[in-house]
C-alpha cells in the first residue's frame, strides 16, 4: 500500500485555516498533540485521483521565530518532517501582514502555494486581488476563494497535486537591502561548504537566522558546524556595524524589509474600488467593545453560555444515562456475582473500581459535547477574540499583562478549560514577572475537570438555580484569582507588564459542519484523557478503600444473616415458586433480570399502556415467570388479548378440574404441553400460582406474595453488603486517612468521604466524582437503582445540605491543580520553590474561603 503524501497547512491565526482543513478532509481527522507540548496536532486524509494525501494542519502562527511552541512545531515540521508541499492560507482582507508568513514559508525553499481566503469578505470592502499578478511575483501558484463556502476546494486539490509531482521550489527571494544581503552572502560562504552537517535547514534561511539572532540556529551551527566560533564572530560583526550605521539591530531591519515588501506587493496586486462604508463588524464592535456595554454583554454571554450547555447538555444526558446502566448491566453479566450479598474480588474490582468510576465521568459527556460546540461556535464566530480583547482591560488593573488573557482563557476564566494547555500557553509572554504571575493563578481557574463535580453538586442541592450557581462559580472564580495575581504582582514578583496587541478577526457565521467537527475533536480528546487517567485512580481508589479486607469470623457473621434472609424467602417462595429460585445462581440471575427490566423500564413514559405492556411481553418472553414476580402478580392485558385470555383461562381451568377428578383423557403433561402450544404467553400466565381474571388484568396472588419477599431479600442483602462495605471502608487505608483529617476538614463542611475525594483528586480532578462514584458504589451495593449511586448517596445521608454543597464546592475551586498541571509548574518555572508553593497556596487559601462561607452559614441558621 502506497504511503499517503504530506502536505502541511500553514497560516496565521484567524485566517480560516481550519475552516479550509475540514473542508479538504472532511471528517476524516485524528488529533492529537506533539511529543512533549500540549501544541495540538491535526491530521486528516482525502484522495485525488486515487492517491491519498495527509493534510497536517499545523498551528497558527505569526512568524517562524522560535519564541512559541507554535512557532516551533510550525517550522520544525516543514523542516525536518519534509512534507511534499506547503499551503500557505492568507487572509486577502489583511494581505499586507498576511504576506509576512509567506516570506518566511518561501524562505523555507519548499514547494509552496497560496489559497487567498475570504473572497467574499474582501468584496465587500471593495478589495480586488489579482491572484494571477500574486503568483507571478512569488512564483507560487495561488487559489483564491472563500473556505467557509468550500469556494474552489476542489482546484486547490488540482494544484496541491500539481506541485507535489512537480516538487517544484519557488525561486523568489526578497531582497533586504545592500548591508543585510552582503551580510547573507558572507554567511553563505563559510555554510555551504557544510551544508550536508544540517541538510534540512536551506544556507539562506540559516543565515538569515543567524543574523536575527534565533537562538536556536545559533545553538545548531554550534553544535553542527565546525566552524561555528567563526561564524558567530562574523554574525556579531555584521550586527554591530548595521547598528552603528542605522541605529537599530538587523533582526530590525530584516523585519522592516519584509514589512516593506509586504506593502509593495500588496499595492500592485490588490486594486481597492474605494468602498468606505463601515462594514457589520465595525458596526457590531461599536455595541460589544463598548466601554459600558461590552462588559455586560460578556457577562450576558458567559450566563447564556451556561445556561445553554447545563440545559441541552443535562438534556442528552437524560436520554444517554440509562444506556450507560444497559452497558454496565452488560458487563455485570460477564462476572457474575457469587450471591445477592458476595460480589467477588474480580467482579467488585470491575465494576465498582473501574466501570463505576469512568460510567460516573461518562455521563457528563453530553454536557462535555454541548461544551465544546458552544466554544467552537464562539470561536468561529469571532467572539471568542473579543472576549480576550475586553477582558484585557480588567488584567491590566491587576497588575497583569494583556498576553495574560489568552492563557487564562483556555485554563478556563470564562468557559472552563484545563490548567496544563493555559499553562504552556504562556511560553508566548515574554515579560518574566507577568508569565510566573500567570502560572501561578491559572491553576485557580474555572477548570474543565472540576464541572462534573459542580454538576454533580448543583444538580442535587441547587437543581432549579443550578444555571445561576454555575455561572456564579465561573465569575466568582475568575475574581478571586485576579486578586491572588494583584497580590502576587505587588508584593511578591516585580516588574512591569509589556504591551499586548491581540488581532480581532471579522465576524462570520460558523458553519455546522466546521462546529460539530471541532466539538467532536475535542471530546474524542478528553475521552481518551479518561480512559486513562480516571481509570488508574478509581483502581487505586477502589484497592484503598477495600484493603485490609475485615477478618473472616466478620465476613461470617454477615455471611450467616444473609443465609437466614434467603431462608426466609424461600419459606415464601413454597414449593409453587421455589424451583425457580434454588441455588444462588437463580437468585443472581433474578436480580439481573429485575436489573434490566427496570432500566428499560424507566425509559419509556409510565402513562403510555401499549408501551408497558410491550415491554411485559418482551421480558416474559425472556422469562415469563420473573416477570410475573416483577409486576407483582398483575397482568394487564389489552382489549383483544383479554378477550382471547377469558376463553384460554376458562378452558384451561376446565381441564385442570377434570385432570383433578380424574375424568381428563389427557395427563398434565401431555395438558401443559397442549397449553403451551396454543398460547405460551398466556401459558407463562397460568401455569403456576393462584391465578385469577379481573376487568382485564391477570391476578397472580402467589406472585404478588412473592414479589414482596424477593423485594424485602434484596433490601436485605443491599443493607448487609452496605453495612459490611462501611466497616470495610472505616478500617481501609484511605478511611483512616479519611478520618484523620475529618476533625480539621469538618470546619469547611467535608466529611471523611470527601477528603478520600479530594486526595484521590491530586493526580487528577476528573477522578474527583469517580472516587465518590466508587466509594458510594461500594456503600450502596450492586442494584441498578433509580438514581445514580453517588446522587442517591449523598442525598440518602441526610449529612448533606445546601450550605455544605457550596463550601465543599468553594474548596474545590480553589484547590491545587492536578499532578500533570504540577509538573508543568516545575518544567515551565524551572523552580521547586515555586511548585511548593503553587501546592500550598491553593489549600490555605481554598480551607479558609470554604471554612469562612461555612460557619457563616451555621451562624445564619442555613
């Protein structure tokens, strides 16, 4: 099989290089991220005239300096990854600086072409480009059109094509200037003669480098070149005489030289018609970066935002939920339990270790979804920028630099994000005490990880204000920690924050396909996150709330209680019903059953008869006999079927009298099997029991007494195994610490489950709900029951209120960031000392806020 072709997609941010990315490959794409940085990496495949191509869509970039790790993986991947060919995407409204990049790209001296975007937005301003005068001058071919709309997708493939088989390199070089190029030509001289030493890096562009001082350069020509000390004393040179002559450095005058060059080539391919009219943008900016207004909006934004992921995501996970319990029903068969109160080793580890956690994370995956179509959608849209842009002027008042917003903003200052990508994000600020006072409070932010647990909370103790709470939580969250960074700023990092310039792209309507396409990405994402991480700790959570196991005359005592609870049911059961149930394996396979009927049960709307009954018949089907136990000794039967029923049933007990008198011709087997054939629903009915007909509904009185036996044995196997959990659980590892810290812990409000939580939590935060997920799974038993386990045991203490709710929810807010967010901390500040106290800070500051709003509370009376 033939190796697909690589073509790398390259552009500035806000270009639509995204928008052109799925338009070229659809929803064929993998992401994921570069070895070693949180960059994100995406890949996507289509096929030309039955060769395949990969398009890597490399990360939006403004230059190819190496100050970002964007600016990095962009240009280390056209480097050394050698892709056949470049896609430089521009944007024609902003040609002038779009150009830059392109300069830089040509420099590369890889086959390169131009897709000109945004047509029809540069119309409308009047703008003409003469894509044909564009490509002459680069020697380049360009494609001009508008991504969103797929506008000329398909001649972009044509020419991808093209360009790959010819591997044809553009022979334009920009010209800096007499000093500069004699400077180049100098370079050039002592490189060539080594040029294989660094075969992937062109002896222009190297040179180019060198005389802007890319410290990466000068630490390859170092390490690569023999004659490195010589080189780098002619770059100095070189340096120091252009600025004497012309007062600046020549990384300046490289830099004006292209902005130059940009202006020139701009002007002759690009004819303006003179339209001055103010375009939407223009007109929707007036309103949103309003001084006044614009604040408001953002907030009206961020409650929507809210409201909007709560409402439709809690909606999906209505309808999701009860397949998740179909699946973990599933997997429960696949182990089945020794009895009703001994689960095993294995099938505890299984599900309340493993399936229990990652089915408590699972179900907000619907919220998840909304999330991230909701940030696609603002993304695309333009707003997302903007939000950068207006909250730029609240940072500065706190002693932050504007580059601070965009790093604060994916740790989740507004929409909830993750501390590891907001941290990486600030290797773009270069203004040192603005970037650790960045690190230090992003972990503070609304984080991704902690919304299943503010979720989980608001939906018990806040449900109808649940909206509110949340949003109240996100602005609350983003304030404490601009006053932790004024802090910072003032009296413990010095220096003064840089200039921010942030670019606002236009505004445009988001397509469908490009906002499900990136939502998805990003699901798919943190799935494989969960996969992961959360399964390891709910493994290590479910071994330290399980060990020391208690001692077996314990285990025996419980063990003799369930014995004497299924005695008794059998005693009710008698000898009509009791050979149904006569090992353990029947009573399992009963309480599977019973499992499953309930959850397809809950499904389907109680008023809706037909619905029901079909449901009935479908699990009679299975096991006419439990289901009759289920329903309690009534059938009831529809209109025709009860007709059809009062015939079978008066026949049938015809015959069973003479088979009593002795005056039937047939034997009770040969009468059952008869019986059997003519209706073996009705035959399931009547076959076994005290049977009656009633307006319609079949009474089984024997079932109906042995349906409450069987409810009141699984009650009573659910309390023993919950009470046998629960002297487990105190005497485990995790218990004991648990219950260490509780006397401390209790002033905030947290009892001992919480504080496993919360250890548990340190490795990461989406393990938060799937260690109470697992602890209550432990507690409650085996039961599908009618709420979730973690949801029916918080609520089933009667511990928990409302105002415990918000202090344990306070405390979370606050507290450190997860072990991946900590060794980040320590690569990113190259410090331990201020690891520690990133870990400390957080505590201190979380214990004393959740404290404080606590016994607030109980002196309120709350």
């Amino acid at each position: 099989m033939n190796k697909p072709a690589h073509i790398a997609l390259a552009g500035q941010p806000n270009t639509g290089k995204s928008t052109l990315f799925n338009a070229l490959t659809g929803a064929r794409q993998h992401v994921a991220n570069y070895p070693g940085i949180t960059v994100e990496k995406k890949t996507g495949r289509y096929t030309y005239n039955q060769n395949k191509i990969e398009i890597v869509d490399l990360p939006g970039t403004y230059s190819l300096t190496a100050y970002t790790p964007e600016e990095m993986v962009t240009r280390h991947y056209i480097l050394s990854a050698e892709p056949e060919a470049v896609v430089n995407i521009v944007d024609t409204v902003n040609l002038e600086r779009q150009l830059i990049l392109t300069f830089q790209l040509l420099e590369m001296e890889k086959p390169l072409l131009i897709y000109a975007n945004k047509k029809d937005a540069a119309e409308k301003r009047g703008l003409n480009l003469h894509p044909e005068i564009l490509a002459e001058k680069l020697g380049a071919p360009v494609v001009y059109g508008t991504a969103r709309k797929g506008e000329n997708a398909q001649l972009l493939k044509e020419q991808i094509e093209e360009i790959r088989q010819k591997s044809s390199v553009s022979s334009w070089h920009l010209n800096y200037g007499d000093k500069i190029e004699a400077a180049i030509s100098s370079l050039e001289e002592f490189l060539k003669p080594q040029a294989e030493r660094i075969p992937s890096y062109p002896v222009r562009w190297t040179a180019l480098k060198l005389l802007e001082n890319d410290a990466e350069i000068i630490q390859l020509v170092s390490e690569s070149l023999e004659n490195s000390r010589l080189i780098q004393n002619l770059v100095d040179e070189h340096n120091a005489a252009y600025a004497e002559e012309h007062g600046y450095s020549m990384e300046v005058g490289i830099s004006l030289a292209r902005s130059n060059a940009a202006l020139q080539l701009k002007e002759q391919c690009v004819t303006d018609a003179g339209k001055a009219e103010e375009t939407l943008t223009d007109k929707i900016d007036k309103v949103v970066l309003h001084r006044l207004a614009g604040p408001f909006i953002l907030l009206g934004v961020m409650y929507a935002f809210y409201w909007i992921t709560m409402v439709g995501g809690q909606k999906l996970t209505d309808l999701i939920f009860p397949w998740f319990q179909v699946f973990r029903n599933f997997i429960s068969g696949l182990i089945p339990a020794h009895s009703l109160f001994n689960d095993g080793f294995l099938r505890s580890l299984l599900l309340n270790g493993i399936v229990d956690g990652v089915v408590m994370i699972l179900n907000y995956l619907p919220i998840f979804y909304v999330l991230y179509l909701v940030i696609a959608f603002m993304e695309d849209s333009g707003y997302m920028a903007r939000i950068a842009f207006i909250m730029d002027r609240l940072l500065r008042s706190f002693g932050l630099h504007g580059q601070s917003t965009l790093p604060m903003l994916l740790g989740g200052a507004i929409v909830g994000g993750c501390a590891v990508p907001g941290i990486t994000a600030t290797r773009t600020i270069r203004d040192k005490k603005a970037r650790l006072v960045t690190i230090l409070v992003i972990p503070l932010m609304n984080c991704m990880a902690k919304v299943p647990f503010y979720v989980l909370m608001t939906g018990i103790f806040f449900k109808s204000h649940q909206p509110l709470v949340l949003w109240s939580f996100s602005v609350s969250t983003l304030i404490v920690a601009l006053l932790v960074a004024k802090l910072l700023s003032t009296f413990v990092v010095k220096g003064e924050p840089e200039p921010f310039v942030l670019e606002l792209p236009s505004y445009q309507m988001p397509t469908l396909k490009g906002v499900f396409i990136r939502g998805t990405e990003r699901l798919w994402l943190f799935i494989k996150k969960v996969a992961t991480i959360v399964v390891a700790v709910s493994v290590l959570i479910w071994f330290g709330v399980t060990f020391p196991q208690k001692e077996p005359a314990v285990k025996d005592s419980y063990e003799q209680k369930y014995q004497n609870a299924v005695a008794a049911f059998m005693k009710t059961a008698g000898s009509d019903y009791g050979e149904y149930f006569a090992s353990p394996e029947d009573l399992v396979r009963m309480a599977r059953f019973e499992d499953n009927y309930k959850i397809y049960k809950r499904q389907i709307d109680f008023t809706d008869e037909t619905a029901l009954r079909e449901l009935n018949i479908r699990f009679a089907g299975k096991n006419p006999v439990y289901t009759k136990i289920l329903m309690k000794g009534k059938t009831k039967l529809g209109e025709e079927e009860a007709e059809a029923f009062q015939k079978y049933w008066r026949d049938y007990k015809a015959d069973q009298k003479a088979l009593k008198a002795g005056t039937s011709r047939k034997s009770a087997e040969e009468l059952a099997a008869e019986y059997q054939d003519r209706n073996p629903y009705f035959f399931d009915l009547v076959k076994s029991g005290k049977i009656a007909f009633k307006k319609g509904t079949v009474v089984d009185k024997r079932a109906a007494v042995v349906s409450k036996g069987w409810a009141k044995l699984r009650r009573s196997a659910e309390l023993l195994k919950r009470d046998l959990a629960k002297e487990t659980l105190n005497g485990s590892v995790l218990g004991m610490m648990g219950r260490f810290l509780e006397p401390v812990s209790s002033l905030a409000g947290m009892d001992w489950r919480i504080n496993i939580a919360i250890i548990g939590s340190f490795a990461a935060k989406e393990a938060l709900v799937s260690t109470l997920g697992t602890i209550y799974s432990l507690e409650a038993g085996d039961e599908a029951s009618e709420t979730p386990a973690l949801q029916d045991g918080l609520a089933r203490t009667g511990v928990f209120r409302p105002l415990h709710a918000l202090a344990i929810m306070v405390f979370i807010a606050l507290f450190p960031p997860c072990i991946a967010t900590m060794i980040l901390i320590k690569l990113e500040t190259g410090s331990w000392k201020w690891l520690i106290f990133a870990i400390i800070y957080p505590i201190i500051l979380g214990f004393l806020a959740a404290a404080l709003v606590f016994q607030t509370g109980l002196l309120l009376g709350f």
